[in-house]
C-alpha cells in the first residue's frame, strides 16, 4: 500500500502548511471569497502555525503519507472550545482532516481517519461546512451524525457548519 500515517513532527510543519493551503477551499463553500480564504490561510495556516499546534499538548497531528510525501494531515484538539451545543461540548474535536484532491478516493483519506480515532475511546466531534457534501457523507460512513451546527469566520464571512458526533 503506498499510503501511510504517522506522528507528525517539527520538521513536517512547512508540508502541513503547503497541504493546508490546497485544501482549505476544498472543505470551504464554493462561494467563499478567494480573499477571504487566503486571508483565513495566511494568517492561520503558515508553517510556524503548525509548529505551534505540533508544542500544543492538547493537540495531535498526524500525517497521511503517499510514496514518502506529504499529501493529508488530521488534527485532533482534546480541549476544545464550547459550541453552545450539549451533545458536543466537553468533546474531543477533530479538528482537521484534509487530504490533497489527486489522492481523493484512492483510500488515503480512510486509512488517515482511521488511524487518527484508533487511540479516541469515547465520542468525539467535528465541524464540516454545510456545502461539503462529500465530506458529509464520508463523516456519516464512519459513524458521525449531525448533533447541531455553528459559525466558521473566515475574514469577515460567516459560514454555516453542521457539528457532527461519532460515539466511540
């Protein structure tokens, strides 16, 4: 199998962010403003940013690799703030998991999911935009349901996430 995880690592962070950058407006609405997306990568996704979520100890990363390069990453927050939502507060939240669209469907992004939740022993949560369905149908095939939904500012735009719960 060319694809594989592990740990990410310091040394990762500039890949993380290369892969950040493709992916962002993947997972964003179609309609977002392109200004509005770098805006939200440049001031959130840069290499020194995932170093500082790699010295996090509520957080971990993991990377999806394919023939020995980057090409996905998850991210999971075990502190994360409240939504206002019961069935998702005080949850774990998997807050990223992005994977570079050449190696969409080719089992990578499975392979990344899974080996991210093997060690999460109960519920956990997470935000996908509301327009992604891809993304929706691939959280509801691993066992997440819509619980509730919440606002993702990027820039000055507000948009609409559902807050989906897997129980573990």
């Amino acid at each position: 199998m060319p694809f594989s995880t592990r740990v990410a690592r310091p040394s990762d962070a500039e890949a993380l962010s290369h892969v950040a950058g493709l992916t962002f407006a993947l997972a964003s609405p179609p309609d977002a403003a392109p200004q509005a997306l770098q805006a939200y990568i440049d001031r959130q996704l840069q290499s020194e940013h995932f170093v500082l979520h790699l010295l996090n100890p509520r957080k971990r990363l993991r990377v999806l690799e394919y023939l020995g390069s980057v090409v996905g990453y998850s991210m999971i927050d075990s502190a994360p703030e409240a939504l206002g939502i019961a069935e998702a507060d005080g949850l774990p939240e998997l807050s990223r998991c992005y994977v570079l669209p050449e190696h969409h469907g080719h089992g990578g992004a499975q392979l990344l999911l899974d080996d991210t939740l093997a060690p999460v022993r109960g519920a956990i949560r997470l935000t996908v935009n509301e327009q992604n369905t891809r993304a929706i149908r691939f959280y509801q095939r691993n066992g997440f349901s819509k619980v509730g939904e919440a606002l993702f500012e990027c820039g000055p735009e507000r948009h609409r996430d559902w807050v989906m719960v897997a129980r573990r």
